[in-house]
C-alpha cells in the first residue's frame, strides 16, 4: 500500500506502486486536520471550578446547541448598570437526560444562576444550576446530582 517514510520530508512518502507523493500528502494533511477538530474541545480550563458563585437576573436568550448551550442573561450589578451575561453548559444531549428541552428557559425569566465564575474578569459562568424565581431548579447533571 504504502511505502516507508525515507526522509526528513513528505517528499519520502511513496505509493508501492511508485506513484508520488501528493496522495498520501493529502491523507497525511486531512487526518492532521480532523485530529485538531476531534481533540481541540478546550473542556471548562477558562472557569474556577473551585469557586462557585450565584448570579440573579432576567433570561434574554437560551441556545440549546451543540458543542455547547449557552443561557444569556442580564444582571445588574452594584451601581445599578445591566451588565449582559454568558452561562455556558456542556452538550444538549447530557441536558437533555438531565431533564432540559430547548423550552426549559425562555426570555424574561428570571432567574439565578449558580456555578463556576470565568477565571478572567469576563461575565461567563460555567452553570451547575438554574432557580426559578417560583423555586423550581434544572440542575445540570455534572457538579450538581
């Protein structure tokens, strides 16, 4: 099929048949390429997974989507300023077992958000648990079972 790599570049790649080097140059390319896409999930490295911290405010947006379900919301923050939020959430699949839809959160809701605050000064939150202003809460299914 596939001879052996002879020198210091892709040019040593040879078919056993002798032909060049562009083919298995393209494979070599393309596996490289889907390796960074399969692996390149940065997991949740850009929150304080020691800290938890809870944040009320008003629902303006749910993305149940894949890679990642984001919850935007709206808190006001000391001086009375709305400052727009980003909770981030793993996979509609691993929501969806714990008991989420893509209705479980609507605009308007108000909310408080509980979960793991971004390591920089940035307004995301990696979310373990949502409260309902009626009491309800979807727990997430990883930090909060």
């Amino acid at each position: 099929m596939f001879g052996i790599w002879t020198g210091g570049s892709m040019t040593g790649l040879r078919q056993a048949d002798g032909r060049g080097n562009g083919t298995m140059r393209n494979k070599l390319l393309t596996f490289v390429a889907m390796a960074g896409v399969l692996f390149g999930h940065h997991g949740w490295a850009e929150f304080d997974e020691k800290a938890e911290v809870t944040y009320e405010g008003t629902v303006t947006d749910f993305h149940f989507v894949n890679p990642h379900c984001v919850l935007e919301f709206d808190v006001k923050d000391i001086k009375g300023q709305i400052r727009s939020w980003q909770g981030e959430f793993s996979n509609p699949g691993q929501l969806r077992r714990a008991g989420w839809t893509p209705t479980s959160v609507k605009a308007g809701d108000k909310v408080a958000i509980t979960g793991h605050p971004a390591r920089t000064n940035t307004p995301a939150i990696h979310v373990t648990k949502v409260r309902f202003s009626d009491g309800r809460e979807l727990k997430v299914g990883y930090d909060s079972q």
